[in-house]
C-alpha cells in the first residue's frame, strides 16, 4: 500500500499530471474485455492507471519491478488475489521495453530510447 502513495505521490514532481487523463485502465484488452461481460469497470483499474505512470516514465529495471509488484499488491488487496497473480506475470513478461508494444516499459519515450536500461 505504501508503494501506491508513494507512486501517486510523485506523480506530480515528476510531470505526470497533465498525462494521467490517457491512461485506459488495464491494457492487452483487459479493461474493454471486463466492461464487455460485467457492464463495469474492473474493480482494480485504478491499480492499472497508477502502474502506468511509472511506465510512461521508465527508469531502472529496479524501478519497473517495484511499479509490477505494487500492481499485484494493488489487486490483492482488491480482493483479486489470483488476478494479481496473472497481471505481475503478465507485465513482467509482456511488459519489457525491447517490445514495440503500446504498454511497453517507458512507452511516452521513442522506443529506441528505452529499449535497453539499467539494472
């Protein structure tokens, strides 16, 4: 929990305000999917949204791996325990920033800027 404040806590020093109105939710179609089949929003989008400003950003491999593990704490303590599960795994390895995919690690950032970072 204290990761999440500590990410939307610094949301705003680092420029990311302005940027939060594109964030869509769950990406990989996980967020249309739901609303398709229940009528609602997934009870842990607003876990997706806040991971993906630490995406947009980029950083370390460090950073990233703390942004997924706060994802899954987020979902846990939804109640989803097992869908935590699925979304870490699915970002670690759907996620890495060599992949020119529109959820990738540091995707606001051209893709050869990013694909490699540091440990």
């Amino acid at each position: 929990m204290y990761r999440i404040i500590l990410i939307l806590c610094l949301c705003p020093t680092v420029g990311f305000a302005e940027a939060l109105t594109k964030y869509d939710g769950c990406s990989g179609g996980m967020s249309p999917a739901w609303r398709l089949f229940t009528g609602h929003n997934p009870p842990w989008e607003s876990c997706c949204d806040a991971h993906d400003q630490p995406y947009a950003i980029g950083g370390s491999a460090a950073d990233r791996l703390l942004a997924d593990q706060t994802l899954e704490q987020c979902v846990a303590a939804r109640g989803y325990p097992a869908m935590a599960t699925v979304m870490y795994w699915g970002v670690r390895v759907g996620g890495v920033p060599w992949l020119p995919t529109p959820w990738r690690w540091c995707f606001e950032k051209p893709f050869f800027e990013c694909w490699r970072y540091q440990p």
